[in-house]
C-alpha cells in the first residue's frame, strides 16, 4: 500500500489547530480524513456536510466502502463519520447525538475522528456514553489525532481501525484511548 506523505501528514494535524469558525476548523478535520482514506482500495466519501431532508441532522462525511476489497471493520457499507475539532475531549452529549444520528440514518456502525480524545475516565464521560450507544447496538469507533501521528501507510489506518472495532466488541469500551 502506498506510504503517507509523513510532511503533507504533519501539516495536516498541525492545521487542525488553527483559529476559525466551527465551520473551519470541521473541515480541516475532513481534509485529514480524506488524507487517510485516500489510498485505501474500495473506500471512499461519498457526501460531506449533508442534512437529512427534516434538515435536522448533519452528517459531516459519508464514506462507503466494499468490506471485503477495503478491509474495513464496519459491517455497514456507508458509514457516517462524526469530526470534533475542538480543543474540550469529546463528551457524553456530543457522543449520544451521534449514536441517534447513526441510529435514524437505518446504521450500527460510526467513526467519530476526535482532535482531544473522550471526556472522563474508562467508567465516566465519554467513554461511559460509548458503552452507552454499544448497549443501543450502536458501535462507534473512535480515533483520535495522536492515533494518526503515528500512522505510515493506509494499511495502519486500516490496522487501527480494525483494533479500536475489536477493543470495542471484546472490551465493551476503549483502554487505549
């Protein structure tokens, strides 16, 4: 699999935490996931910034993926992905409104893309909401800016996907993170 630009990487993350509007700031935390996605085969993003026809719901990627070709955990084909560039960790309300987004759009799965990491400790905050949303049937993967630094190809994106699917499932909830 290709490598990942390590400077056009760098640059990326390093963007993420320059002043701007909500707006702004989400965006550049898509560029980065498209970054990441880019030489995956049989992935790729099929909307971004999209409502639901209530304009209740903002998903802010869509990626969909071949499951067999992409090597991807997820057993749903389109996958909504949350990105929360905010400097705060990201917390149980922010966590739940997601896991109901996934849930409305007929999913199980999601990918929430967090600069700051889950709010609270392993059996508080954020990661007690994840729990939360895995009781619900409702798997969200959560990976953070430190996990991309420390990526080299996509085949670790891939690699790190699959582990925080597994951690989820077997540990109902995230030690690494």
């Amino acid at each position: 699999m290709t490598a990942y630009d390590a400077t056009r990487l760098c640059d990326l993350v390093a963007a993420l935490s320059a002043p701007g509007s909500t707006t702004a700031r989400g965006r550049r935390l898509q560029d980065l996931l498209a970054f990441l996605i880019e030489p995956l085969h049989g992935v790729k993003i099929t909307d971004e910034n999209i409502y639901n026809i209530g304009r209740t719901e903002e998903k802010d990627v869509w990626l969909r993926h071949a499951r067999e070709a992409a090597g991807m955990p997820f057993d749903d084909r389109d996958v909504p992905v949350e990105c929360k560039n905010e400097k705060t960790r990201t917390g149980p309300t922010d966590i739940a409104w997601f896991g109901e987004k996934i849930r409305n759009s007929g999913g199980r799965d999601g990918l929430l893309l967090t600069v700051a990491g889950l709010s609270g400790r392993r059996q508080s905050g954020g990661h007690e909401e994840i729990r939360n949303q895995l009781k619900k049937g409702t798997r969200i993967v959560v990976i953070t800016t430190d996990d991309v630094l420390s990526l080299h190809e996509g085949a670790d994106f891939l690699e790190l996907l699959q582990i925080r699917h597994a951690e989820l499932r077997h540990r109902q909830g995230y030690r690494t993170i």
